[in-house]
C-alpha cells in the first residue's frame, strides 16, 4: 500500500469542499498533521468539533451539577470566527445554559484547534457524561454575554417548565 502523505489528505479536502457550499471557509477543514492506521491527525478544527456538540444532550461533562437540578440543554450554535484583530470569537446560543458551561465547552475546544486534542476529543468527553479533568474551565476573562432572548409572554412560562424539566 502506497503512503499518503499529510499534504495530499489536506489538499484533497480542499479540493472537496471548493463549491459544495457558498459560506464554507475552506480554511476551516484544517491542516492534516500525521495519518497512519486510517487516522488522521488534524490541526485547527474547533468548527468540526464543536458541530458534534450541537442539539439537546446531557452536558454534565462540561457542568458544575446542582440537586435538583438538570444538566441537559439544546446546544443551537457553537461556532469560532476571528474578528478583525484576529482574535478567535466563539459563539455559543442554546435553550438555557449550566453554571461554567461555556467556560467548559471553550476549555475542551481549544486543545482541538492547537491540535493537541483529536477533533472528536470533545463529544467523547460529553458521551461520558462526567466531570473529565483533561477539561479546563477557562477563566471568565474575555467572555461577554450579549444577549438573552426570552419567549412571547403567552408562551413564557412553558419554554421555562421544559427547560427545567429532568430529562432522560
């Protein structure tokens, strides 16, 4: 079997990606490190493992628990975009959120995009559903909340019941 070198993963990718989207960033499949045994060792894919965060889960991997209360949330929207000083932003929307939940989730993306961590590092961490020390809770410097979107009045307080409620 012939060996592929890192280059020609990476480059294949770009070639891949050109066209199927208008608002992929072909910057955004990253740079193939290493591969052997069918794995791939990829740098810079905050993007692509962030994406495997999405939806409702139970994120009490990335929660200080509470009695009583529930760590499970719809993940919405959890990208990295740099802004114009280059600064990586990341931005986080879901349905409610767990005490230090964005710090978490921002401490286990960012092994993955100086590629010390495998892209999939961050949903294995979630399927676990436990507290993984490898996971820093970044400090709250630099985090802003920007905005918080409530319901119409009508439909407040059952958005609020859903929310709260212990889920499976």
């Amino acid at each position: 079997m012939a060996e592929i070198r890192p280059s020609e993963i990476s480059e294949i990718l770009r070639e891949e990606i050109k066209g199927f989207e208008a608002h992929v960033d072909v910057r955004d499949t990253g740079r193939v490190l290493s591969c052997g045994d069918g794995i791939a060792r990829i740098y810079g894919l905050q993007n692509a493992a962030a994406g495997e965060l999405l939806g409702e889960h139970d994120f009490a991997a990335f929660c200080r628990r509470r009695e009583g209360a529930t760590t499970v949330r719809a993940l919405r929207r959890l990208d990295w975009q740099r802004d114009a000083d280059g600064v990586a932003v990341a931005c986080v929307v879901a349905d409610a959120f767990c005490h230090n939940m964005v710090r978490a989730l921002v401490g286990a993306l960012l092994p993955v995009g100086d590629g010390s961590r495998p892209a999939a590092w961050p949903s294995m961490v979630l399927a676990a559903a436990v507290r993984d020390p490898a996971v820093r809770v970044v400090p709250p410097h630099g985090l802003c909340l920007e905005e918080v979107r409530y319901p119409e009045a009508a439909e407040l307080a059952a958005r609020a019941a859903l929310t709260r409620r212990l889920r499976d």
